[in-house]
C-alpha cells in the first residue's frame, strides 16, 4: 500500500461452534439456565433482482458466510424473553406476551423475533408436524456475525435464525425438508410485512432458510420455486467480495416502499397483477423495449397512476424490467447455456445493474457510486448496489489477482472523500440456517 492510503479491513468467516460455546455462557448469565440448543441462519448477497421480489421477477441471493445465532430455551407460561448482544440494540432483556404479539407490537427490534414465532403460529395449521402446545414461550439470545443494517439481511437472519429455534424445539427435530423450510420463509415473510410493518417480498427469507453451499439460489418469485446453480463457474479464478458501506439505511424505508408503490401502479395501469407477467418466459431486450413503447404511446398521467408521479413510475417500470431481464441472462449463464466465460459476463451485467439502481429505481448513494466506480476502474469485472439501497452494502466481482489493488483503491478512495470506512467481507455461498449445536 502507499504511504498514507488504508489497509483494507476484512471481516473475518466467523467460526459459529466458537461463538457458540460462548453463546452457550452467556445464556446462562443472562437467563439462569441452559438453552436447549444455538441455531444459526445467514444473511446474503443478490447476484441481482433488487426491488422485484414483490412484482414475481427472478432473484439470484446466495447465503453468506455470514449471519445470526439464537441460543433459546422454551418455557411454558406464554411469555418470550429476549436480549441482544448487539452493543447499540442491547437493552436487557425483553420481556413480551406472546398473546400481544400483532400488527406493530412489539416495537423495534424484538419485533423480528416475536414476529417469527406469530408467523409460526399463521402457519402452524397448514404446516404438516408444527402444532404449538397452548403457553408456548422462551427465553432467547441473539448475537450476529454480519452488519446490522448493512443491506446484507440481518433482519431476515434474525427472523429465521429465531424461527428455527422455535420450531426445533417445537417438534424436537431440526431436519426441515423444503416444504417446511419453504413455510417457515413465508411465516417470516408475514413476520416482517405484519407485525414489523417492512415491506419484504420474501427474497430475504427464502436465501436465508433455503439455500445450499456452493450454489446461487435462482428463485422464481411467481412461485417461490428454486433452481440451485453451481457458483463454481461463476467464482473460477474470482472472488465476490461484500463491501459494507458503513452508511446505514434506517432512512431508507421510506424511500423504498415509495420505488414499490410507482412500480406497482405502473404495473396495474398496464393490466398486470405481477409486472413479471407483461414479459414472456425467456425474455430478452425487444419484449423489454416493447413494454417502455407500450407505456409510452398511452402516456400515463399521475390520475391514471393513483397519484404517482408518471415520470418516476416510467424509471421504476424501467428499472424493474431490465432488472427481470438481467436475472434471467445471469441465470442462463449460470446455467452454462452460453458458453461465455461466466465471470466477464456476470460482471458487465452487475454493473449495468448499478447503473439501472441509480438511474432508474434511484435507490444509490454517494458511497455506492464512488465504490462502483473506483473498484471497476482497479480492475473488477463488476460491481453493485445490493440490498433494498439508500445505504448498505456494494458486490465486487473481482478476479483473483485484482483483489488487492481493488480492496486497496476502495479503501483509500473513501478515505479521500471523507465517507465512513469499509470492510470487507468474502463472500462464498454458505449453506441456509440450521442448528449449531444442542
Ligand atoms: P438489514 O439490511 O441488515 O436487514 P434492516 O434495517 O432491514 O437492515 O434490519 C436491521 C434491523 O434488524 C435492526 O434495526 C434490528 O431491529 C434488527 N436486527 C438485526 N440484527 C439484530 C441483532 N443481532 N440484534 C437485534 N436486532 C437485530
């Protein structure tokens, strides 16, 4: 490194039977017993398919190294007791009736967790084996291994890792087929729209209960259907590296539900209950450009679009259907249909994919832009914003033998722009949650 620049901060794999022989100690301090086991679920990166989870575009999540661990115990007298080893979150322990757990209730942070174990119950009745006894409750610890707030899923972590503590000591059996894991996904899903009041289509928790090592998890949100693709190709001689941005999105909840609302009335106001619906199976550039020509020639007003703005709508549909198009050449590739080298390919559309997030779906920040920028130009293949936006974190792809001069220009080019320091994190696809320990 030059004299003067920063050494590039990584944050180390955790090694999760470490942290949970801890977890184990301090469950015992905080609740005066031992927890019956310690359970594990990641958060992830999205190859692409940001914003169109809700509208049944494809999405291409891989889980991360990187996730939440839950040491719980049950109880039976119908109360959940919970604490966060989160430094800036952690306020004891929290103590809430399962009974209360609705729409807004609780607040803030236990919120995911009380939310998975009402998901549970929406969901118990058509989950073959999840039937909850009458005063079902328990004490649970949290501790996280990725960002908070960084783009990254911890939230999604949170619900799922909570979930599969609830429901493997529920049914004393930690071995979820798909099914279930597809149910528990979707009980997290509501979690989060119902009781947090977050908008999420599910893209989150899917990655996080059903993705396996190794592979990108290519999933159809028509259907919450999976075809599992071998990242091999994808990472021969390449690494994908997460930077986090250290620029929080707690604003940006605002912001995205409003990308949701333009490109859903832009949706209805072409007659389609899912955008995705407007392009054929394989859809490629012409069927894209035919939808914008559509739109254009009816020119929308803000009247015909329940009130939002026609020229914002017109670059979220834009933004929305490039993106669907994306997944699915990401997803051909991946697929080994093209006989392109994968990697370059990838790459060159990670960073259009940038480009349609900041222009189109608006959803970049000065961070994201500068990163994006000096990382293509030190020699990565590609680079984006991932995650919801308005903060969080950026995905490099980057040859081998790049990635120090890239990390390196990175780290030295916020540093120069007064912007907070990144770290960053390897990014290999890591198996779906699961139980760590009992
Ligand atoms: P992210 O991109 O990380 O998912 P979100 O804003 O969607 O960001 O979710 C972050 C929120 O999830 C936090 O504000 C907190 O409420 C909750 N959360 C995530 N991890 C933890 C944790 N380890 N302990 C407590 N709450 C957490």
């Amino acid at each position: 490194a030059e004299p003067g620049s920063a050494a590039p901060e990584w944050v180390p794999h955790p090694d999760n039977a470490v942290i949970a022989r801890s977890g184990l100690e301090n469950f015992e301090r905080v609740f005066g017993r031992r927890p019956e086991g310690i359970w594990q679920s990641p958060g992830r990166a999205n190859l692409n398919g940001e914003h169109i989870d809700f509208l049944g575009g494809r999405c291409l999540p891989l889980a991360l190294p990187y996730g939440t661990l839950v040491a719980a115990a049950p109880r039976t007298d119908g109360l959940l007791r919970m604490r966060t080893l989160e430094p800036t979150l952690d306020e004891g322990i929290v103590e809430v009736r399962v009974e209360d757990i609705g729409p807004g209730r609780p607040e803030g942070w236990t919120g995911y967790v009380a939310g998975a174990l009402w998901g549970l119950h929406e969901v118990a009745e058509c989950t073959p084996g999840i039937s909850i006894p009458e005063g079902f409750g328990a004490d649970m610890l949290i501790r996280s291994t990725l960002p908070v707030g960084g783009g990254l899923s911890s939230s999604a972590a949170l619900e799922c890792a909570s979930i599969l503590a609830f429901a493997g000591m529920i049914t004393g059996s930690d071995e979820h087929d798909d099914a279930r894991r597809a149910a528990l996904a979707h009980a997290c899903m509501m979690a989060e729209v119902r009781v947090v009041g977050a908008n999420t289509g599910g893209l989150d928790q899917t990655a996080s209960l059903r993705s396996h090592a190794g592979q990108v998890v290519s999933l159809d949100c028509r259907d919450f259907s999976i075809t599992y693709r071998p990242a091999d190709a994808l990472l021969d001689g390449h690494r994908l590296i997460g930077v986090d941005t250290r620029t929080p999105h707690w604003l940006g909840g605002h912001e995205f539900s409003s990308r949701r609302l333009d490109a859903e009335a832009a949706a209805r106001f072409l007659g389609a209950d899912r955008l995705r619906d407007l392009l054929p199976e394989t859809p490629s550039q012409d069927d894209v450009e035919t939808v914008l020509r559509r739109w254009e020639d009816a020119a929308p007003t803000a009247e015909q679009l329940v009130g939002r703005d026609p020229g914002d709508a017109f670059r979220r549909l834009r933004h929305a259907l490039t993106e669907m198009l994306r997944s699915e050449q990401i997803d051909a590739l991946l697929a080994g249909e093209t006989g392109v080298s994968v990697p370059c390919a990838v790459g060159r559309i990670l960073t259009s994919g940038h480009a349609s997030m900041r222009d189109d779906a608006e959803a970049s920040f000065a961070a994201a832009d500068l990163i994006v920028d000096t990382a293509l130009s030190a020699g990565a293949d590609g680079a984006r914003l991932i995650g919801g936006g308005f903060g969080g974190s950026v995905l490099m792809l980057v040859p081998e033998q790049n990635v120090e001069a890239v990390t390196e220009a990175v780290a030295a080019a916020v540093v120069k722009a007064h912007l907070p320091s990144v770290r960053f994190l390897d990014i290999q696809p890591a198996d779906s949650g699961h139980l760590v320990c009992r």
